[in-house]
C-alpha cells in the first residue's frame, strides 16, 4: 500500500486520469444496470392483464393499458402494433420488426460504446504511464547517478500505471460482455412476445354489425268500389 500511494504521489498525472475514467466507469454500468432493470416485462404477469382488457374494451382499451406501462415491450412494442390493428396481422408483424431493429435494440445498446471505450482507453493509458516511467528511469539509469535499490523502487512505480489500467479496463470488458448478452436475450423475448401478440390478436372474437333488416310492407286500403247510381228516365 506504501508503494501505491508513493505511484499516486509521484505520479499523479497518471493517477488521477485513471481514477477519473474509473469513476465514470462506475457511473455508466450503474446507469445501464437501472435502464435495463427498468426495461424488464414480466410476460407472466403482464400477458392475462393484457388479454382481460383485450376481450372487455377491444384494442382501443388495450392500447391505452399499454401506454400507461413503464416497460419497453408493453409500451413501445405493442403501443406501435396495436395503433396499426386495423390494417391486418401482416402490418402489426412489420411494425413490430422495425419497432425492434430500428428503436428498442438502439436504445438498449446505449452507453455501452462509452463503456467499452473507457476499457480500452484505460488500459491504453496505463501503458503509456508504465512506459514514460520507464524511460525515465533508464535516463537515470545511463547517469549512473540514482542506487539500484532506488531503481528497482521506481521500475516497480512505472508498473503501477498499467496494473491500475488493467483494474479499470476488466470489469468493463466483462459488463459490457454480459450487456451484450442480456440484449439478445432480451431481444428473443421480444420476438416471443410479439409472435404471443398476432395470436392473441387472431384468437379475439370480431363482432360483426347485424345488417338492417328491410322493412315490412305496410299493405294500404283499398277503396271500396262506388255503388252504380240508378238512371232515371227523363
């Protein structure tokens, strides 16, 4: 530990960089963590509600029980196939694949570039660190001047920087891994969800409008014939 806050001492211009890349590091997993945690659709739980309001108030009532969801699937994927309902099974199918590929996969893929460039931008920084601090010490290794206690001391500084590089860089390498696959995942159980939908959809009775029966004819009266007037003679 005495050797490490010496790195931190002496070479704070490394330090402090690796630190700040760190921090914000931290800040971004935590960040998607919570997107994701609030992206999540229990199927189980959502799908009867979903189906009681599809059979009592049609999709009109089901759309706005979307709506008023939180969640990607709900509010975003069949928010957008259901204001399309009327145009068939085949418009619902399109919209629902451009919904995915075009909105829901993009949103869940953000920060995780900032994320896997802070990784490689940290371990690249720590090698740079290890070898300015390097070169240093061989400057003052060719002097003559500097102990060779004093010259192992620094050699084990300069490796500091790559190791506190390595520290950031490993745990953001693994998170982004595990984001990766959380989003395919994720985006097979939208697929799943949208195929449940089309069915549900299919499955829902349409009630179609009685045609108007024609009216009776009224039969009218019919005038009674005049009696024949009897002809006087003149």
């Amino acid at each position: 530990m005495d050797a490490f806050f010496e790195f931190i001492t002496r070479h704070w211009y490394f330090a402090v960089p690796m630190f700040i890349m760190s921090l914000v590091a931290i800040t971004l997993v935590i960040w998607r963590i919570m997107l994701n945690i609030n992206a999540r659709t229990d199927l189980n739980e959502f799908l009867p509600q979903f189906q009681q309001r599809l059979e009592k108030e049609g999709p009109a009532g089901a759309l706005i029980y979307c709506r008023g969801r939180q969640d990607y699937i709900p509010r975003r994927l069949f928010a957008a196939a259901l204001e399309c309902s009327k145009q068939g099974s085949a418009a619902m199918r399109r919209t629902m694949a451009s919904v995915i590929e075009l909105e829901i996969v993009p949103d869940l893929n953000f920060l995780l570039a900032s994320i896997l460039a802070i990784a490689k931008i940290a371990t690249m920084v720590g090698l740079l660190g290890t070898v300015v601090s390097m070169i240093f010490v061989f400057n003052e290794m060719g002097k003559g001047s500097a102990k060779p206690e004093d010259q192992g001391r620094d050699i084990g500084l300069a490796l500091f920087a790559t190791a506190l590089g390595l520290m950031t860089a490993i745990p953001l390498v693994f998170s982004h891994v595990l984001f990766k696959a959380w989003i395919s995942r994720f985006e097979v159980r939208m697929k799943s969800a949208a195929q449940k939908l089309l069915v549900l959809m299919q499955a829902k009775p349409v009630v179609k409008p009685v045609a108007a029966q024609p009216a009776t004819a009224v039969p009218t009266a019919t005038p009674a014939p005049k009696e024949a007037q009897p002809v006087r003679a003149v």
